[in-house]
C-alpha cells in the first residue's frame, strides 16, 4: 500500500512496481528486480535482473530510494538510469530486436531513409 508524505512523494513498505522515463529511455521496476528497458520509438531493449530491492521504499517521479540504501533514479536530460545498492543478479536481451537491427531497415534508400 502507497501513503502519500508531506513532501509529494509516496511511501511503500515494501517495492512495488514502478514505472520510469528519462529521454527517450524507459521501463518498468518489478517488486522481485526485473528491470525492463525500453527506448522510446524503438521498442524493447531487454531486461536486468537485479536482487529485489527491500523495503520501505520511497517513490517520486523517477526515482526509487529505499532505507537501506538503494536508489533507482532516471535521468531527465539524458537517456539514461542510475541504479545504486542493487546486486546484479543478470541481464537478457529483448526477444525480438529493435527497428534497426532488422534487414533492410536503418538503410538510406533513394527514396529516404528506412526506418
């Protein structure tokens, strides 16, 4: 369950899932570490697998902080995430691969670039 605090943010016992978006980098933050990461127009990148994170959490815009410590944080300028006190626990690629790693696609053709 979510508590709202004084300061706008919310307060969980325990993680819960949690969405994000930096520039263009996107994803979702699973209660048991599943990162999933995606690119904003491109589709999936792929998932991190890190050790779940313990509570109490607290959520803002972007950000996870937890008692302990940890802290999931995505940029607002960049596409980029910052992930801190979690174990890496493995990664994988997305099943199916972005836009431009299909044939035929990325390619500039005589009539414009392929996307």
């Amino acid at each position: 369950m979510l508590t709202a605090q004084a300061d706008g943010r919310l307060a969980a016992g325990r993680a819960v899932r949690a969405a994000f978006m930096a520039t263009r980098l996107q994803g979702e933050l699973a209660p048991d570490g599943a990162l999933e990461l995606s690119l904003w127009g491109a589709g999936a990148l792929g998932t991190v697998r890190l050790a779940p994170f313990l509570g109490p959490c607290t959520y803002a815009p972007d950000l996870l902080t937890t008692a302990a410590g940890g802290l999931v944080a995505a940029a607002r300028s960049r596409a980029a995430l910052l992930v801190r006190g979690a174990e890496l626990r493995g990664v994988s690629p997305a099943r199916r691969p972005a836009r431009w790693a299909e044939p035929g696609r990325g390619e500039l053709t005589e009539n414009g670039f392929v996307l």
